[in-house]
C-alpha cells in the first residue's frame, strides 16, 4: 500500500492537492489523509481452515454449514464507536470465517487480518430478504432469475414475491455513519461457487440470464446506503457474485489501498463461467468521494460513477481486466466535478468511458483526466450518448427514441497516453447537444485515421498525434499546432496486479 498524506480542498476555480511525492488537483471537499486502523474492541479467531486453491482458497464441503455470522454480528453490535472487531488467523488451526450478512454498526470498523478470508456462503437461503409476514413457505428469489417485467422496476410479476427483492450483500451498511472496512485480510463472494441446492454458480446464474436480459438475484460484497464516512482501506475483494462495492446517497466515501481481483482464476474467463457484471467501486446519487492508490481487476466497469455524483478524485489507481475509468449509464441526476489522475489501465476494455443513451441520460460536466497511461486497450476514449448495454459503445447512434438526452461539456483530456492503437469515439447527440472537450496532450500511439469517430463535437486541441483531417462537417476544432511531449511518460508504469 502506498503511504502518504492526501489533501484535498475545493474551491470553484480549483482544488488543492497534496501527497508526499507531488501537487495536483482534486475534487473531493474533504481533508483526506491516509486512514488509520482504530483500536480493537474485540478479536475473533478463526475456526475453520480453507487450503489454497486457485480460487483463493476452498472451504471444506463438511464446514460448509459452519458459519459464523451469528458471532461475527456479535461482535460488532457490542463493539463501541470508534473501534474494531479483528478478525485473526490461528495459524494452522484456522484461517477462514464463513457467513451470511453482516450489518455494520455506526462508527465501527471490521479489521481482516492478513491471510485471514471471509467467505460467502453458497446457501441462497441465509442471503434472502426477510420482512414482515412472510412465512416459511414463502418461495425466496436469491439464486434464481425471473423474466424481466416490461415495467420493471416498477413492478415484479404478481407470481412472484414481490416483496422479496433477492439477496442481502455480506457487508450491509444502511443509514449508519463512519463505517471502516480494513486490513489486508479478504473478503470473498465465491462468485464460481455452485449454489446449494442448484447445479449452476452465482457466475453461470448471471451469464444464463443475459440473452434475453432476465432479472437473476446475487449477494453483492458491500452494499452502502446513507453511509456517510464510509473507508475502505487495504482489503482485499474477490469473487464477488455481482457488484463489489455499491455505494448510494453518501456524503463522504473513501477507499484507499483496496486490492479488487474478480475472478481470481483467470482460466475462469476462457469459458462460460466467467464472471459477468461484477463491478469494481460504484458510487451513485453520492458526493465527496476519493478512492486512492487501489488495483482494480475484474469483470464489468473497473469503477462506474452512477447518475448524481459529484466532487469525486480518482487518484494513483491501477486497472486491469474490466471496462475501463466510467460514468454511466445513467447519468439522469448528472455527473460534475471529478478528476481523474495517475491512472494506469492495462487490457481494459475502454479507458476513458462516459455512457449515456437518450433513455437514461442527463448533464455530465467539469471533468478532468490527467496523467493516464493505457496499453492494449482497444477504445482508449469513448465519449457517447449511443450506449447500447454493451461492453463497449457502437461508431453510430442507434437511434433510440426517448427524452433524457445525455448532454457531456467541459472536459478536459491532458496528458493522456496509449502505447498501443485503439479507436477513439467522442459524439453530442445532435447540433443542440454538442459534446465540448478539451484534448491537450493527448497521444495514441499507432493510430489510424479510421479509428476517429467524432461527430457533434467542439474540441479544443493541443499537442494531439489523433488525425483530426476530413472530420464530420458536425465537428467544430479550434487548434494549436504544438507538438505532442514526450512519449516516454508511461515509462516503468505498467506493473503487475497486486
């Protein structure tokens, strides 16, 4: 984990931001600095051991109904403020917890220890919304997938019950503050686990339901709802049946030293078990954000800032496998205010992604990219309000019809570089909703004049190789003919997963 102390203080024209090796700019409001691991109320052992695997670790068939949720919530429900529930390895006696959900308690943090892991039970039933009135006969949706409604989300088939809506996540947090999740311990969702009583895995689950886009129910890792405070900081998320960390109407989220791997198996992508919409860090509806010096490697969107998020730093990051740095595809409520800086993506995908179509767009304005280095990325810049619930976006508009028009202005591209060639697609939707960008700096090493896909745009260029001859008569350049710097600047920067 990178140590350092990060600063960063909004003001309207520019944020201040100070780390131990160099000033930037940033967006978050907050003071951040580099989070610090409380004391500890309490210290849990482990009971169980889980030999390594190249999964992570497989726990034994016969501990498989040995969880420990219920002293785990124990814990943290006795635990005071401003303290930590430890989770410890007992050397060779045990180095696995096993549970269902755990709901997180205001100003408490849970510490993993290093080698210890978290796993997720492979039960549908311990991850079930329980409310009110339900019986136990009540047929439960976690593990299942159902045709989507033509009115969802509005509403479930009247067959099925409507006031289940799936699964819990193993971290739940709602309506509580200051949160901490820690350590260099591991939390795995055992995503290409076959779920009891069922022939098929959480991931095969997901992968079956995508042709005719049914609904299917998964435990995600960490579900953050009203979570003001929330910090990650040095765990290490793996497997995830589905979305990893799903943050929403949050003031205040940091993640800093986090460690995401989805799938851990790599041969797991060379066949259908593959681990499908499993998404990194996704705040939505949120603001005052930094998520610093993490390694993100999985298997949907690496971050996906959702619609009404605002002041966010992205900062000193690494990707791998994923869809790349992205905002949407619901951007209704508006994205503003977000820098992304030091960034390194590695066979993404996309790199720079915003993703909006005419059915879920809206305002996405003040952004800035800087410093990003990508190699073997096929669209290492993909602007567009042409989304189409693909990994990447079309060359076209689809033509969609519908009134929330995606509508992307002032963004500033600076000291960008792709070792390797890829498409680049920056698009407005039409004349009254033309894209506005600033490109300084910007070089895509290799790249052919059929790989520039621009329509609708007002860009500002500066020190670009991106061929800007016989564009769209829909595209506005006001240029400067410097030449781009140098071509080293990704030097040393392209590291393996950690």
């Amino acid at each position: 984990m990178r140590t350092g102390d990060l600063r960063l203080r909004f003001s309207v024209a520019a944020v201040v931001f100070t780390v131990a090796c160099g000033v930037g700019y940033g967006q978050d409001s907050r003071t951040v600095s580099e989070p610090k691991i409380p004391p500890v109320c309490v210290k849990l052992e482990a009971k169980l051991f889980a030999a390594p695997d190249a999964n992570g670790g497989k726990v034994r068939e016969e501990d498989e109904s040995k969880l420990d949720t219920e002293r785990i919530q124990k814990a943290l429900d006795g635990c005071g403020k401003g303290k930590a529930v430890e989770l410890a390895g007992a050397g060779k006696a045990g180095n696995a917890f096993l549970s269902g959900p755990l709901d997180m308690r205001e100003g408490v943090t849970l510490l993993v220890d290093k080698g210890v892991t978290v796993y997720g039970s492979r039960d549908p039933k311990v991850w079930e919304i329980h409310l009110p009135g339900d019986t136990a006969d009540t047929v439960g949706l976690c593990g299942t997938s159902i045709p989507r409604p033509a009115n969802f989300p509005a509403q479930l088939p009247a067959d099925a019950p409507a006031r289940r809506r799936g699964c819990r996540s193993l971290i739940n947090i709602s309506g509580t503050k200051n949160v901490g999740l820690m350590g260099e311990g591991t939390l795995d969702g055992r995503g290409y686990a076959k779920i009891m009583g069922k022939d098929y895995s959480w991931w095969e689950m997901a992968r079956k339901a995508q042709p005719n886009d049914d609904l299917y129910y998964t435990p995600r890792l960490i579900v953050a709802n009203h979570a003001d405070g929330l910090v990650l900081y040095g765990i290490h998320l793996t497997n995830s049946g589905n979305f990893h960390v799903s943050v929403g109407q949050t003031d205040g989220f940091t993640a800093w030293g986090v460690h995401l791997q989805t799938p851990v198996n790599k041969e797991l992508l060379k066949t259908t078990n593959d681990a499908r919409n499993t998404d990194g860090i996704d705040p939505g509806t949120s603001s005052n954000i930094t998520i610093a010096h993490s390694w993100i490697d999985n298997g949907d969107d690496n971050i996906a800032i959702k619609q009404g998020v605002s002041h966010m730093s992205v900062i000193d990051n690494h990707f791998y496998s994923g869809h790349g740095m992205s905002i949407g595809s619901e951007t209704v409520l508006g994205q503003n205010y977000l820098l992304v800086d030091g960034l390194v993506e590695n066979h993404t995908t996309s790199g720079i992604r915003i993703k909006s179509n005419v059915k879920r767009g809206g305002p996405v304005h003040d952004l800035v990219y800087e410093n990003i280095c990508m190699k073997d990325v096929p669209i290492p810049i993909a602007i567009s309000p042409y989304y189409t619930n693909q990994t990447v976006e079309p060359f076209e508009d689809p033509k969609y019809e519908g009134d929330k028009i995606p509508d992307y202005k002032a963004i500033t591209l600076r000291n960008i570089t792709s070792e390797t060639p890829g498409d680049v697609l920056i698009a407005g939707l039409n004349d009254a909703h033309r894209t506005e960008v600033a490109l300084e700096n910007v070089v895509i090493k290799g790249i052919k004049p059929g790989q520039v896909h621009l329509f609708y745009d007002d860009l500002a260029v500066k020190g670009t190789n991106i061929p800007l001859e016989n564009l769209s008569e829909t595209v506005k350049v006001v240029r400067d003919k410097s030449a781009p710097a140098s071509a080293d600047a990704c030097e040393g920067k392209f590291v393996p997963m950690r």
